[in-house]
C-alpha cells in the first residue's frame, strides 16, 4: 500500500496544494502599474487578445440634456413667435372661391351598360295555354316518337339540293305532306299556298334545308350564318285554325306543331306564345297572330359565341318584333334541353304548323346566307 499512496502522491502532487504546480499565475501587478498614465492594463497576454472589431471613441465630451424650458436666446426655428405661454390666436380658413355647385350623384347611379348589352329578362313558362291544347295522347305519342327516332346526324346533300337554297329572299318548295293532313298545298307567284280544311295538328317542313350542318356551320365556314322565311296570314279563323312558324331537325313527329318536341321551335298565332321543347304552355312572347299580317322567323349562328350567341327573331310586316336567344330556353325543372338539334349540330328546316279548318297562308321569302 505504501508504494500506491507514493505513486498518487507523484501524480497529484502535494496534497496541500491541489492545483498543477507546473503552471504558475503571473503575480498581480501594482496598482501604480496600471494607472493611466503609463498605459497599460490588466487583462490577458498579447496572445490572447481579442482583435478589437470597434474602434474606440475619441470625442471624450460629456452629453449634459438641455435645460427645459428653452432659455429666451435659443435660435430655434419660431422661438421668435414664442409668448408668454398663451396659445396662438385662431385665424379662420379663408372662405373658398369655388363656385362649381355640386350636387350628389342620384340614385341608384346610372350605368355604363346599355340595355343591349344586358341579357333579356327570364320568360314566364306556362303549364297550359290559354288557346288551343292538344291532348295527352297526342303528347305522350311524340314523345315515345322522338325516343324511338333519334336525330339524323348531318347528311351529305347534292350540289344541286344546295344551290337550290336561296341566299336572298326568294321562294323553295315543301317536302310531302303527312298523310293525315287534310288540305292543300299548291305554288302561287313568289311562294307556296297551304290551305287547311279540317285538318290535325300537322307540321310541313321545308323541301331542302335551311342549314346544312356539314356545309354552313361557322366552324368549316368561319362565318356567321342567317336564315330564315316568312308567311303571308290570308285567313286564319280566330276559333277554328292555327299556324305555327318555326324550325326543327329530322326527324319529327309530323303530327306535331314545331315547337312542342326536341329539336324544333316555333311561334304559334293562337296565343303569340313562344315554344322550344316545350309541349306545355309555352313562353310569354307577344301578341297572336292576325289575318293580314306577314309573320317573319330567322335564326342566327354567330361566329365567335362558340354555340351561345345563337339567336332567334321574328318580324311582324317586316319589322322587328322580338328575339330571344337559344340557350335562353334551359328549362332545368322540366329536364329538357331546347338546344338538342338545333345548336348547329343537325340540319336545320323551316317548319310550318297548321290546324283547323278556314286556315290559308303563303309560305315564301326564303333564304340562307352567310354574315
């Protein structure tokens, strides 16, 4: 044991005096050696010195706050104005010399839109019409046709069929009539002469389309497209006869007005009521139709509305007499779209409706052409 205790005594030292005695402190300097007047200070070796990152201030001048308040011979800006401690009198704001009399905007302000470029107000749809309404038969039956009878897709039409299409105003012929049409169908000067005696709903179309799909669409053509035609109202007893114009996409009931089916559209002269696959009461539009009058109806494919610029207006003695736009005819209650067949996507013809008996109108002014 005694040789471990020698051996701990060599390694650690005195035991008196626990610090390593290989390094000695430097003695403490005098305090005369470190007043300022011979420079120097306490602190490590050069060595271990800090490089100083600031230098040190020399302006040894002590900051003494300014005696408050100012003394009377400051200069600063407006002590010259400073009294005794009273306020500043008031000067009033010198009155203005404007004269421009203002007065407030009224209410509510008028708008930088003008009326055309608003869309029209929603029609009222009806459930039945005030004039004449076929029967549930009748509407259950055409209905199961257009289910059964898909649209035709765009066909490819002879030249001569197409260049028998008048691009002004002119006269075209009808297709056949229904068989169950009772009357006659004849050509006159300048147009064709339907005569209903006694005869069912019926609806007559055009012998050759008014647009061709696959010829007029503004998308092969990169132009607009406008068609249209007219009927000259000869008779048509208030109470015993009606005539519908309007358009439709084949095939179509024939045993139904335009209108009351997808595809087609029409504007019937016994209420003046607006139909687009609607086989209820139609549409508020405007007043019936009258013998003696010449009823207008066209169609417009814009170029650049992509399908929603589509447009319909009628004219009534050749002036306008309202329009409305296809997709204005969304009807989400009653699940059908107006636009099927007739948002440019089939062959489009004119589409005449007849009933009763007394009726005589001529069908004319047909035309077609590009915007």
């Amino acid at each position: 044991m005694d040789h471990i205790k020698k051996w701990s005594r060599k390694l650690k030292g005195p035991q008196d005096n626990p610090i390593n005695p290989a390094y000695n402190f430097p003695p403490a300097p005098h305090p005369s050696e470190c007043s300022p007047d011979n420079g120097s200070s306490y602190g490590p070796p050069p060595s271990e010195q800090q490089e100083q990152l600031w230098p040190t201030p020399t302006n040894t001048n002590t900051y003494a706050a300014p005696s408050f308040p100012a003394s009377s011979s400051s200069t600063y800006p407006h002590d010259s104005e400073v009294n005794d401690g009273a306020p500043p009198a008031y000067t009033p704001c010198p009155t203005s010399t404007y004269t421009d009399d203002y007065k407030p905007p009224a209410f509510p302000p008028p708008s930088s839109t003008t009326i055309e470029d608003l869309p029209p107000p929603p029609s009222i749809s009806h459930e039945i019409s005030p004039a004449f309404n076929s029967t549930r038969a009748l509407s259950d039956a055409g209905h199961r046709f257009t289910t059964l009878n898909p649209l035709f897709p765009p066909e490819r039409f002879p030249y001569a069929l197409l260049s028998s299409i008048p691009t002004h105003p002119a006269p075209l012929s009808l297709g056949p009539p229904p068989r169950h049409f009772r009357g006659s169908i004849s050509a006159v000067n300048g147009g064709v002469l339907v005569e209903a005696n006694g005869t069912e709903d019926a609806c007559l179309t055009s012998a050759a389309p008014l647009f061709a799909a696959g010829y007029h669409h503004p998308a092969n053509t990169r132009r607009g497209r406008v068609f249209g035609y007219e009927v000259m109202v000869l008779g048509l007893p208030s109470e015993a006869a009606l005539v519908a114009v309007g358009f439709a996409a084949k095939p179509y009931p024939a045993f139904r007005l335009p209108g009351w089916h997808r595809g087609s559209l029409g504007v019937h002269s016994d209420d003046g009521r607006r139909y687009c696959n609607d086989d209820h009461g139609g549409k508020d539009f405007g007043p019936p139709f009258r013998a003696g009058e010449r009823i207008g109806i066209s169609m417009r494919f814009p170029i650049d509305t992509g399908g929603r610029g589509i447009e319909i207006f009628v004219t009534r003695d050749g002036k306008p007499a309202g329009g409305w736009r296809l997709y204005e005819e969304m009807d989400s209650q009653r699940g059908k779209d107006p636009t099927e067949g007739l948002d440019g996507s089939r062959d489009i013809y004119a589409a005449i409706g007849v009933w009763g008996s007394g009726l005589r109108v001529v069908v004319d002014n047909f035309y077609s052409r590009e915007e």
